[in-house]
C-alpha cells in the first residue's frame, strides 16, 4: 500500500511540473490542510499551506493563469481526403488564415574556414596547371577553350546590364527639305570649324548634350566619329544620333563625318541630354566589356580551328600508321608462303 501510494505521488509531481501538461483545474485546486499547495515556478518550489496567506495565493493564482495563457493554443484538425488518403491536420486560425503549426527546418550550409577555402582554390589551381603543362596537345587546347567559353559567358551577363530600354519615340514632324537647301546646307555644314567628337565610347547622353549646345548659334554640326572601323557602323550612329536629338542628317561623308542639322522650327528641350543613353562613366565601362568580347570570340574560333586540325591530324596519322601494319602483315603471309 505505501509502496502504491509512493508511485501515485511521484506521477502527481511529474505530471505537475511540465508547464505542457498544467491546467488551472489541477493548480487552483485547494488542497486538505495537511497538504501543500503546488506554487508554479521552476526549480518546483512548494510551499506549506498553514503560512501560505491570502496575497500569496492570489499571486500564485495569477501566476496560473499566465502560464496556462502561454500555453493554450487555437488549433483546429482537419480530416482530409486528397488523392482518395486519409489525413489529419492540425492548424492555428488566427484571423481567418489556416497557418501550418510546424514550419520544416532550413539547414544552412556551414560555413568554411580560411584554411579551407586556400585548399580549395590551391586543389584547383593545381588541376588546371596539371591541364596546362599536359603532354597531349588536346588537352590542353580543350582547356583554353573552355575557360575562354566561361569568359565570354561571364561578359555578355555584364554586357545585359548596359542596355538601355528605348523610350517612345515622340511625336513630330518631319520637315521636308529641297536639294537646293541640301546642298546649302551640306556645303556650310563642311566649311565651319564646330563639331562634335564620337570616340571609343560611342553615342552616350554627353554627345547629344554638345550637338544643342553648338545647335544654339549654329544651324548645323559635324560629328566626326574616329574609331569607326566596322563597315555600316558610321550609318548606324547617324540613325541613332538622328533619333535621340531629333535633327536631320544631311550627309555621312566616307572618312566618317556626319552633317546633321537641327531644322526650322527647332526648339531646345529643357532636358538637352537624353534619359534613355548611359553616362560617360558607363559608356567607357560598356566599351572594354565589348572590346574584351570581340578578342574572347576571336580566340575562341582560333582555338576551334587548331582544335580541328590536329584532330585531322591525328585520323591521318592514325590512318597511315593503319596502312603501314596491314603492308607488313601481307609481307609476312608472302615471306610464310615461300
């Protein structure tokens, strides 16, 4: 019997101590005299009845209902039958939203030290020079030309960043000239000294800025474009200059000038520079990404063609070397035969 009656208290305490399995019922519960009430705090305290007094018990009865607040919870299960299975769900309503009680646990990637890091790029830097100093010319050819592949990649990603959507063009007319005003036009265009310098960097926002500057007290402006060495490439800047300044192109002449002119009813804009152009800076960015591009797929099609080359030549040594067993093999059946 006392042995019975040990057990059943121990189970009363455990079941009393997690803060999980409490309710107000159990802990409000007014005790026998010759017992203790069971006061909620952790380590477990408990503390006689006999001293235990009025403001005491209204503490500790506060202290219950906080914790039973902390851990009472709006769960909902819900039966559902997709794909013609049985489940259970439990989910908390809160506000009219079902949001799931368990969220799954992100496991992020632990991060590496220095010294892991250094083994890792050493391991690939020996890898590639093992690659680089291999005897087979294949190898290595195969090598460079992946790498140059990867750049090439690398560079039109940097290349997408510098295109500038293009605005709506807006509404205007276009004024009709004469071939007397033409040649008026193209033959004063040629004899003043003002123009405007497209270098490396292309048409950008500072190029139309200098054409309303000059178009101020000039009715025309030269552009003269020095690293126009693409054949159509000086057509394309007239096109593109034309359309961001709104002016008229009179002449494009063979050593990579261009007249442009700013019409009869030409009116300044407020804004002489364009939205849709990029900056100096960004403009000079975009050109060595370019420049570096045209001599990454230069490389590579050199690459490509030695590639080929020295696969025909292996297939004809290969076939020679083919050709040279099968005579002295015919040679030994003869010599056997005698």
């Amino acid at each position: 019997m006392m042995l019975a009656s040990s057990y059943a208290k121990g189970i009363t305490n455990r079941f009393l101590r997690n803060p999980r399995w409490t309710s107000g019922v159990f802990l409000l519960h007014i005790q026998a005299p010759n017992y203790s009430v069971y006061a909620k705090q952790r380590p477990f305290v408990q503390v006689p009845n006999e001293s235990a007094s009025f403001d005491l018990f209204q503490a500790s009865r506060q202290s219950v209902f906080e914790y039973t607040r902390r851990y009472m919870s709006n769960s909902t299960v819900e039966l559902r039958t997709d794909d013609n299975v049985v489940r259970f769900s439990f989910n908390n309503v809160t506000e009219n939203r079902s949001v799931p009680m368990r969220t799954e646990k992100k496991w992020k990637r632990a991060k590496s030290s220095r010294k892991a890091k250094v083994n890792e790029l050493r391991f690939y830097r020996l890898k590639a020079k093992k690659k680089m100093n291999s005897p087979n010319p294949e190898v290595r050819i195969r090598y460079k030309l992946e790498k140059a592949k990867r750049k090439e990649e690398w560079l039109l990603e940097k290349l997408r960043k510098y295109d500038v959507p293009k605005s709506p063009a807006e509404p205007y007319d276009p004024e009709t000239l004469t071939e007397e005003e033409q040649h008026y036009l193209k033959r004063t265009g040629e004899k003043r000294k003002n123009f405007v310098l497209v270098g490396r960097r292309g048409v950008f926002g500072g190029v139309v800025l200098n054409m309303h500057l000059h178009w101020k007290k000039h009715e025309t402006v030269k552009v003269i474009c020095k690293p126009c060495n693409k054949p159509g490439q000086i057509h394309e800047y007239a096109e593109e200059l034309a359309r961001l300044s709104k002016g008229i192109v009179i002449d494009v002449k063979p050593h990579n000038t261009i007249v442009l002119y700013r019409g009869k009813n030409y009116v300044r804009p407020q804004v002489m520079s364009p939205v849709d152009t990029l900056s100096k800076d960004k403009a000079l960015e975009k050109y060595r990404y370019e420049q570096s591009l045209e001599h990454t797929s230069e490389f590579i099609e050199k690459l490509e063609n030695e590639l080929e080359e020295y696969q025909k030549y292996v297939a004809r040594y290969k076939k020679k070397k083919d050709d040279e067993t099968e005579k002295k093999k015919d040679a030994d059946s003869k010599s056997k035969a005698v």
